[in-house]
C-alpha cells in the first residue's frame, strides 16, 4: 500500500497545471457568423477561468474543410479547441470525400455548446402550404424562373 501511495504523490508531484500557454478555439467559419460569435462568447469567460488567454482563430473557407483540417493537424495537447458543427463533423466528408481527415476520428467531443433551430419560410404569397407543396411547386417551374 505504501508503494502506491508513494507513486500517487510522485505523479501528482509531476502533473502540470491546464492550460499551461494560449488556448486556441479554431473556427471554421470567417468572423460575425453564428459560430463565430458563439466561440467570442466562450472564449472570455474560458480565459478568466483558465487565466491563459483563450484566442478565436478564423480558418475559413472550403465549407469548413479547411479549419477542419487545420484542427485536426495542431498539437494533440489540448490547447487546440475546435468549434465543430454537425455540417464539419458528418456532412463534409460526405459531400467532399477527398478530405484530409476523418473528422470522426480526428477529434473527441468534449460538450455540446448550443442548439441551432432552424425555420423554414417563404412569402405568403408563394402557393405553397407546406414542404410537399413547394417540392411540387419548383418540380412544376424547372429552369432559372422565378416561383
């Protein structure tokens, strides 16, 4: 018993403090956008908890590929943090399947941040009551014509 107690005070002796330089939040969206400000908005209190700066670093471009990949290829210390959305996370290996990195595999979750609901509307004037009806709708009108 005495050997264990003697290696748990050896490694707790050895165990750094987290974070020990910058924290880095990578989004892969160009600044002002939903995910954007969500990251400003962690960002702060993360740095008053953390007492480390907490940076927001906009990688954008490529439908969020290429902060995606950015993410994945920094130094697995966890001083890299990655505001992923389900589009960087299942769609875009999908829709882009040369990609770099398998972002299942490239990253572990940590927490879900915030819920996106999103409404679906069009002017009242359109004649369509409902989703079926605007599929029918545009099958009816094909071409650059306006609906």
């Amino acid at each position: 018993m005495k050997k264990f107690a003697f290696l748990f005070w050896l490694v707790m002796g050895t165990a750094q403090a987290f974070p020990t330089k910058p924290v880095r939040i990578i989004v892969a969206f160009p600044p002002g956008g939903g995910t954007d400000i969500v990251a400003r908005l962690i960002a702060v209190p993360l740095g008053e908890m953390w007492k480390q700066p907490v940076v927001v670093e906009n990688r954008a471009g490529a439908s969020g590929v290429i902060g995606t990949e950015a993410a994945a290829r920094a130094e697995p210390d966890g001083h890299t943090l990655f505001m992923a959305t389900m589009g960087n996370m299942t769609a875009n290996q999908h829709l882009y399947p040369k990609m770099a990195v398998d972002p299942l595999r490239a990253f572990a979750p940590i927490t879900k941040v915030v819920d996106v609901h999103f409404v679906f509307m069009a002017n009242p004037a359109l004649p369509a009551d409902g989703v079926p009806e605007l599929i029918a709708l545009a099958k009816s009108k094909p071409g650059p014509e306006e609906l």
